[in-house]
C-alpha cells in the first residue's frame, strides 16, 4: 500500500511537472512567434524604403538632374554652350 502511494505521488508530480513544462514551452512559442511577426513587418517596411531610396537614386543620377543641378546651384557652364562635353 505504502508502495502504491509513492508510487501515484510520483506520477501526479510527473504529471504536474510535465503540465508546467509544457506551459512554459507554449509561451515561449508565442513569444518567438511575436518576435517573428514583428521582425517580418519590419523587413517589409525596410525592403519597400530600399526600392524608394533605389527610385530616388535612379533620380538624381540622370544627367539632365546632374546638369540642371550644376548649372543652378553651383553656377558652372560649359565654355561653350554649343558644343557637347568632351570625354
């Protein structure tokens, strides 16, 4: 009898532990599953900036942007205005 008992103790603390284990097991999943989402939005938001900020690139890059930008803001001119820039 006494057996028995020690027995069943042992078995409702298995079972207690095991319950408790896997409690902790499924919050973790949670939170590394919000930790994951978290970080998937934040990988979207960087991807559509880094096509914008390649758009923008493609901008500024063009030679009439490059050729307006010199003229009006740093106030340089061909020597002459006829001829195409020698390479």
């Amino acid at each position: 009898m006494n057996s028995l008992r020690i027995g069943l103790l042992a078995l409702v603390f298995l079972t207690m532990a095991f319950a408790v284990t896997l409690v902790s097991l499924r919050h973790d999943q949670r939170e590394s599953f919000r930790a994951w989402t978290i970080l998937t939005r934040h990988a979207n938001t960087l991807e559509v900036e880094w096509g914008r900020l390649q758009l923008e690139s493609a901008s500024l890059q063009r030679p009439e942007r490059l050729e307006t930008y010199a003229r009006q803001q740093l106030n340089m001119y061909a020597i002459n205005e006829n001829a195409s820039p020698k390479r």
